[in-house]
C-alpha cells in the first residue's frame, strides 16, 4: 500500500524575500544553497531543505502568519543561538530550556512566524577515544557506604539524563561501580573546558552535584587530556 515516508521540503511565504533572507543568513547562521526556484531562497540545511519564498496569497488577510504550525530547527548550539538572537534585538517567545530533542528555545521571525531551535543530538552517541579530538576528560571517583551505591548511581544517571545531556558541549559520560560497592566513578567527556566551566555554573547541575555530595562520603573530580589509545588489532 502506498504510504507517506515523511517531509521532504519546508518552505515559508514571507513578505519581504530580500529581507528574510538578511535575517536567516545573519542572525541564523544559514547559507543559501547553490541552486532555487523562482521567487525563492532555499537554504543549505540537512536533511530536509527549508527555504523562504514569495507569497501565493494575501498574507494581510492572516491575523498571525504560522497559526496552529510547529517547526522546530536543529542547531549546533541553541543556547549560543539564543544569546546572539537577544542581543540582535530578536523577540524571544520561549527561554532556553530541556525538552524532548534537546535544548530548545523559541523566537518571533521578520512575519511572526514562531521558530523553535533545538541542540542537535549525536546519532547514537558514544564515548570515542581519539586523542586527536581534543576534548576535555573528566573522572570523578565517589567514594560511598556500599548500601548507598545504588541510590548514588541512581541519582548521578538521573542527573546526566535529566541536565547534564542538554548543556552545550556535553558528549558522553560512563557510570562504573568499583567490585567491592565502595567506590563509583564517572567518566565524562566535554567539548572544551569552557563548556565544562560553564556547567559548573548551571543551577541545576549544582543541585545535583550538591545532592550527589551528601550521599557520598567523599569525591575527587580530575580533569584529563587523553594522549593515547590503543586497542586490540588496531594501529595507533
């Protein structure tokens, strides 16, 4: 049977095409794609192509252009995003927040649409050890009475899924109880060190490193550079 297989083309009517242009290449960040139709900007975007075109109605006959329309974009950076958009003067609709594809936050375009930006997730991700990545190693080692190790390992889980997985910079963390249940280490990694700096001035990540310290008897956080890996089978 026939059967939809999802969107392949966005596109937005606009008022002034030039002038949105302006707006989704400079304060976006997008580029134009090589190639558009008549009387329309399409953008370079993966993996479905958004673009802007000249209206083929009224758009004065509408109260509110986008009404009852969702669109969310992806970025690299939505906190980034939104604090270059605010101080371009851009009205913003929603602050940033956690939500189900990420950080996200909303803005208002040139015709009112309503725009929601969202942090792009890794496929799949997963810890990578290349030294050439250069990203920033944290390992945290708890020391815990053995009967709370499951509720501190509970608590740090909840903490990387609930926070720590949405701030900018963030790409892996690995959670290993030691055999005897009395110690707990976390294995993280971030982007940068200023992204890592940045999360320690969350309020949220400071609550659960707060929450997290009162269960355990004692921790050592060490940041790293990875120099080396080697694996079976593999070349260095």
């Amino acid at each position: 049977m026939a059967k939809l297989i999802g969107p392949g083309f966005i596109a937005l009517q606009v008022r002034d095409l030039e002038a949105s242009r302006r707006f989704y290449t400079e304060h976006l960040g997008l580029t134009s794609a090589p190639q558009s139709p008549p009387d329309a900007v399409v953008f370079d975007t993966q993996p479905i192509p958004f673009a802007i075109r000249r209206p083929l109605v009224d758009l004065a006959l509408v109260n509110q252009l986008g009404w009852g329309l969702s669109l969310w974009l992806s970025s690299d950076d939505a906190d980034g995003l939104h604090e270059r958009l605010v101080g371009a003067g851009v009205p913003i609709l929603l602050p940033p927040a956690n939500g189900p594809f990420g950080r996200f936050f909303s803005f208002r375009d040139p015709d009112g649409y309503a725009i929601t930006v969202h942090t792009a997730r890794q496929a799949n991700p997963r810890t990578s050890l290349d030294p050439s990545a250069g990203h920033l190693t944290l390992i945290n080692t708890f020391t815990v009475e053995p009967d709370r190790a499951d509720e501190l390992l509970k608590l740090l889980s909840r903490a990387t899924e609930e926070t720590m997985r949405h701030l900018p910079g963030f790409i892996s963390a690995n959670l290993h109880l030691s055999g005897d249940r009395r110690h707990i280490a976390n294995y993280a990694q971030w982007r940068s060190r200023e992204d890592y700096d940045a999360m320690l001035k969350n309020p949220e990540a400071q609550t659960h490193m707060r929450e997290a310290a009162a269960i355990a008897q004692s921790f050592m956080p060490v940041l790293y550079e990875l120099r080396e890996a080697h694996a079976a089978g593999s070349e260095r």
